[in-house]
C-alpha cells in the first residue's frame, strides 16, 4: 500500500545504502594500506641513500639506493636441476652478490646475473650469515640490498588495487555523507528539476501514486499518467514527458539467461536498465503499450544505435508520435 512520504522515505534509504557502502569499502582499502603501510610509507618517501648511520638504525626505511663502484664477491644463487633420478644435473647461476665500500664497511648488493652499473637499489634485507662468513677483505654491514626486483614493483597486488580505489571513493564517500539526508541528492529526483523543486516534484509523484493505488502497479513498478515509478530495490523515477522508448534486452551468459527493461530518456545519452523477469517483462510492454504506443521499442539493438547517433531526431519523432496519439 502506498502511503505519503514513500518517495523521500526510499530516497533517504538509497542515500543510506550508498553511504554504508562506500564506507566500508574505504575502510577495506585503508585496512589493506594499513597493513602494508611500511611498503606505502617507502614508496612515497624512498628510495633512500644507503649509509652507516641508515645502515645502524633502518626504522622503516626499507627502499634504498646506494652508487659506487661495485665488484664481485664471487658469491652466487645457484639452482640445481636433476633428471633421470639424478643421474644428469644442469646447474645456472640465479643471482649473484657483488660489494660495495660504504663508509669503509662492504655493502653486499644481490643482482641479477648480467647486471651492470654503479647504482644499486632494492629493499634492504638482513645480510645472511652464510654470504657474510665468506667476505675476507672487509667486515660487511649487516643489511645488504634485494635489488634483483624494482622495489616499487615488488609489492602486494592488493596494495595496486587499494590504493587508486581509495583515491576513487574518497570524493564520493565525501559527498555521500554531506547529502546524506538530501533526497534532492537522488540521481532519480536530479533528472527532474525541469518539473519543479524536490518538494513539488515528490508531491506530484505521491499524488498520482495515492491515486492509482494497487491498480497502478504493473510487477515491479507504479505506471500513472505522469510518472513510471520503482520503489524496489532503489528508487527509480521516469517522467512520462521525457520518455522517449522503452524495451526489452535480452542476454544470455554463463550464468543464465538475463531480461532487462530498457528506458531512454530525453537529454541523457546513456539509458536506464533494470533487471526484470520474463513474465514481468511482458506485463509491463503490455501496460505500457496500452497506454502509451509510442514509447514501445521493439528492436531495441537498432534502436540504441540511433540514439547513440542521432539521439535530437529520434527525441523529435519520438514528441511526433506522441502528439499523433493524444490527438
């Protein structure tokens, strides 16, 4: 049963439903961020220059970058590869640990096999003990430099994909919570300032709503002289005056066979969708058929394509068709 305020009532419950969305999707990205902030912490901040005194107490300075004259150690990563039961074995070399004087202590550098250069730079790990009993020259510092992969490649794919969102949501999410208890702020309601204010708009959609009654209802929507309304899931509301076509879509996936209701609409290039059942599908063509022909769309592929290309000759054989019709 309809009652007065129903309108609002759903808006209010959409804008509520965004807001707590939107939350706890900015929650999850700073979760993520939290839990990986010393990778964003660096990467924001670093590299850093590798010293002894960077070198006595890193903190959470972990990307570094360290130039000089780099030599072998005759250290390498090895990996053993054995066929037939081990009777055949090939070896190749995977990695190979150079030195680097820094402040008159060996910095210990693992590159990759065919790396070349003066400038080293990667994470920086604990030296381990087996690569540090083998240096004779020099006592080592006790972190050595990861630089086989980019540090700022080397990192959490979650962090990829939390990082950009967050940026993303923010404004919305800011947005979200200042309209919060606007229903002008719904996109159903914005679409129709041309027919007056929010509270003028909403009293002319209840008023035609009370009217109608049950007998208004088509599956999941109100049809009225002046309005096409959804009140479930969201609020969805189609000004009569600014319909231009409606149809169905049909598609078919791997998870089954989807209906959608189509609406175009004057002055918005892209249209409207709303998943429908079959049945409920036919109901509302029928409806809408009998009470207005001229919005009904029946090859709905041919007719996108126009709008997307002539969308202003459509809208004025669209208004032609509709004023043959009143007459």
């Amino acid at each position: 049963m309809i009652a007065r305020g129903v309108i609002k009532e759903t808006a209010l419950k959409d804008n509520r439903g965004a807001a707590i969305a939107l939350t706890v999707l900015a929650v999850i990205c700073l979760a993520v961020l939290g839990y990986n902030w010393r990778y964003v912490y660096n990467f924001a901040t670093g590299p850093y220059t590798f010293d002894s005194a960077l070198s006595a107490a890193p903190g959470p300075r972990e990307f570094v970058r360290a130039t000089g004259t780099l030599v072998p150690t005759g250290v390498v990563e090895e990996l053993t590869i054995r066929l037939l039961r081990g009777a055949t074995e090939s070896k190749s070399v995977t990695a190979q640990y150079l030195a680097m004087n820094i402040d008159g202590r060996l910095l210990i550098v693992k590159t990759e096999p065919d790396f070349s250069g003066s400038t080293a730079e990667g994470r920086l790990v604990p030296l381990p003990v087996a690569v540090g009993a083998s240096l004779k020259a020099l006592p080592a510092h006790s972190w050595m430099i990861d630089a086989e992969t980019s540090y700022r490649w080397d990192f959490n794919l979650f962090v990829m994909i939390a990082a950009p969102l967050f940026v993303l949501v923010l404004p919305f999410l800011v947005h979200s919570l200042l309209t919060l208890r606007s229903p002008a702020s719904h996109s159903a309601l914005k679409k129709l300032k041309r027919f007056g204010t929010t509270d003028q708009v909403v009293m002319k959609i209840e008023d035609e709503l009370l009217r109608a009654g049950d007998r208004g209802r088509t599956g999941p929507l109100w049809i009225t002289p002046s309005w096409i309304v959804r009140l479930e899931p969201t609020l969805g509301v189609w000004a009569i005056a600014d319909l231009m076509g409606v149809g169905v879509k049909t598609t078919t996936g791997k998870s089954g066979t989807k209906t959608e209701l189509v609406f175009w609409n004057r002055d918005q290039s892209i249209e409207d969708s709303m998943t429908v059942s079959e049945p409920e599908a036919r109901e509302i063509m029928a409806a809408i058929g009998a009470k207005y022909p001229w919005a009904v769309v029946e090859d709905v592929a041919g007719f996108d394509t126009r709008w997307r290309s002539s969308r202003a000759q459509i809208e004025r054989d669209v208004d032609a068709r509709r004023k043959a019709v009143v007459r």
